[in-house]
C-alpha cells in the first residue's frame, strides 16, 4: 500500500513539476505554487520509496550499498532543491546544486568501492 501510495505520489509530483516549469516560461500565475508543491510531493514519493527499499535491505548484500545510497539520495535532494531555488532566485541555489552533485560524485565512487572491495 505505501508503495502504491508513492508511485502515484511520484506521478502526481511530476505532473505539477512538468506543468510548474511550462507555466513559468509562459510567465503565467501560479508557477511557482506548481513548482513547489510538485517537487515536495516528489521528494515526499522519494522518500516514502527509499524507506521501503532500505527496510528490505537486510542481508548483507545490502547492507553493504545501503550508505552510498542514502549519500546519493541526498545529493538528489539537494539538486532538486536547488534547482527550484534557481529557478525562484532564491539565494544559496548555486551552493545547492554545487554540494548536491559533489554528494552524488562521493556517493557513486562510495558505491565503486564498496563493490570491488568485496570481490577478491
């Protein structure tokens, strides 16, 4: 149930993201509301998604990726949160971004390590 909850969360988020950004390059009212709420309610599906995902994770298989993942779902996030703030030109959107993809680069050679490292 929580799975299918936020998949159509997911799709839901996305449809107003998609329609916040075709509003805000026309200049049309209620751009930024469309934006906001549909990347909330993505990160809201992300996370909802990710936390079934990591409960399953209990072998030891899992266990071991779990950490470059939680890194790089963070880099997300940021990503997604600076993306709007530039787009609004709120401040710190530079510094957002910036951190968010040094977050996904550390977690991805996070996750190449941890996956050589097991095979000997």
């Amino acid at each position: 149930m929580k799975r299918i909850f936020g998949l159509l969360l997911l799709i839901l988020g996305s449809i107003l993201t998609l329609l916040g950004l075709l509003f805000k390059l026309e200049s049309w009212e209620l751009a930024n509301e469309m934006l906001i709420s549909g990347i909330v309610m993505c990160v809201t599906a992300g996370i909802l998604l990710f936390s079934k995902t990591f409960s399953a994770m209990k072998s030891q298989v899992g266990a071991k990726f779990k950490t470059p993942l939680l890194i790089i779902a963070a880099g997300v996030m940021l990503i997604f949160f600076g993306a709007l703030s530039k787009l609004e030109s709120w401040g710190y959107a530079s510094e957002m971004l910036i951190l968010g993809y040094l977050l996904q680069v550390i977690g991805m050679l996070f996750l190449i390590y941890r996956a050589l490292s097991g095979r000997k």
